[in-house]
C-alpha cells in the first residue's frame, strides 16, 4: 500500500480504530495493537489505543502474533481475538457472529485455535487464538519461519466461515 | 478468581522494607508524574521484551495506577517462573496514603 495501513482515514477513522470499535462492541475489553513502539509514547500515532512494541519490528505478521499472544495485557486469558488492523468492511454484527461461533466451539478446549475463513481461504492472522500455543508458534519463528500460514502446523485450530466483512485491504482499490 | 496473591499499600509499605523490589509497569509519563521511591519502571508494553532484566530469585511487588495492570502482569510474570504480588490499589492509593513521592524521570 506504500503506508501504514493502521494510519488510513476511512469512515472518517484510522482503520485501526475501526477495528477497534468492532471489537469493543462484542466486549472486547482491551484491545491494543501491536506494531513499531511510538517514540512518543506508548499509544500509536496513527490510532487512540495502547501499543505494544512488537519485539521483532518490521519481521511480519507472525512476529506480532506471537508478541500478542505474549503481552502482559493478556493476563490469564486462554484466548485472545486477533484482527488485522487492515478491515476496512468489518462490522460489529459480522464480527459478534464470528466470536459467537467461536465461543460455541470452545467451551472446553483451551488449546484450540479458531480462525476466521473465507471463501478464498483462511482470513489470517484473524481469529481466536489460543494463547497456550504461543510458544510453538514462537519456536516458528525462531526457526526462520515468517509467515503465520506457514506455522499453522504449530498451533490446534478450526476454521469458522466468515463473510466479506473480514476482507483486507492491500491496496488502495481495496478500500470501500 | 486470580491465584495472584495481593497485599494492601500498608502491607506493601512494610513489604518494601525487605528484600523484595517493586516494579512500576505503567507508561513512562506515569511514572514521572509521581512514584513509590526506589521502584523499578519497566511499562508494561515493554516487560514482554525485558522480562530478563528482572532478576528470577527475587520477589516482585507489583504496582501501576490502581492495581489492574500490574495484577495482569502479575500473571504474565507468574507463567514464567517469577515470585510477584500485586499491590491492590496502586500508586494512587500509595499517595493517598501521604506517603512520600519521587518525581521526574
């Protein structure tokens, strides 16, 4: 796209926050982002909410997946709902369906993943990870893997059909 | 319900007084703004990535605001090994308690 995706202007908001107020609408209660610390403080400039530094900048998706998966602000979850900051089309009824299903499925399994996927395939890195499963995912990483499809062999995880809303945006004739 | 053990801030002022350090996991401007002296800053954006510079055998007091962030890293410390108990009611309630302050970076 030739810019920060997380900085574009759609809807009248940073897409980040976009996302962000999808997933506060499904209770989400604190999301955050992962991407390359601010210099000025830990909330990014391109979006209102808290950053956290992703411990391999610029090294892609998995990188950040596995720094979420990681973060302190996880806590005690056994799972955590990861978006790419790059959905233009989410909505918060497309993405409180997704969750829902979610939910159904894993009532008893913690080290099950759920991963969001469309007709052309899985929508990474979208989904509810298990955070169980950082360190196999972290031991991709290491091993030179960058790419989080890649690593799927890592991780336990069921694919959960979503619709267009869960479409990026890769370039600028993406965008709504 | 948490497995994290948490003390009150005059549990933790006596607590303070032996061996055990204090981590300070809020933002930076936070911590300038006003501190429990001698605490440790490492934000919590950053423990992920510096989780090494707090030494394993010693016991880790906790504190940010007003308890809910530094109860979370708390459990991420506890997932690694660490000793760490959260200070119920954080910095605020340390200077509510007329206690003294450091300040600046």
């Amino acid at each position: 796209m030739g810019s920060d995706k997380a900085t574009l202007i759609v809807g009248g908001m940073p897409l980040a926050d976009r996302v962000a107020h999808a997933m506060e609408a499904v209770g989400v209660l604190s999301p955050f982002t992962v991407g390359a610390e601010s210099l000025e403080s830990s909330t990014t400039a391109s979006s209102s909410l808290p950053n956290v530094a992703d411990r391999w900048p610029l090294e892609g998706p998995l990188g950040g997946l596995v720094t979420a998966l990681g973060a302190p602000e996880v806590g005690a979850e056994t799972h955590i709902l990861v978006l790419a900051v790059d959905l233009p089309y989410l909505t918060p009824h497309a993405l409180a369906a997704f969750v829902a299903e979610c939910h159904d499925r894993s009532s008893g399994a913690p080290e099950t993943s759920f991963l969001a996927e469309r007709e052309s395939g899985l929508a990474l890195p979208c989904g509810l990870w298990s955070t169980g499963r950082r360190a196999g995912l972290e031991a991709s990483f290491s091993s030179g893997e960058r790419s989080v499809r890649r690593s799927l062999s890592a991780v336990s995880f069921q694919a959960i059909s979503v619709g267009e809303e869960f479409r990026d945006a890769d370039d600028p004739g993406d965008m709504p | 319900m948490s497995d994290i053990p948490e003390i009150d801030i005059e549990a933790f002022a006596r607590a303070r007084e032996t061996t055990a350090q204090v981590l300070d996991v809020r933002e930076a401007d936070e911590f300038a703004a006003g501190r429990v002296p001698g605490a440790l800053s490492v934000p919590m954006s950053e423990l992920q990535d510096r989780v090494s510079e707090l030494d394993e055998g010693s016991e880790w007091l906790v504190i940010c605001r007003s308890g809910g962030r530094s109860l979370k890293v708390c459990q991420f410390l506890a997932g690694r090994g660490y000793s760490a108990t959260n200070v119920a009611g954080g910095t605020l309630a340390w200077i509510n308690s007329g206690r003294d302050i450091e300040l600046g970076s």
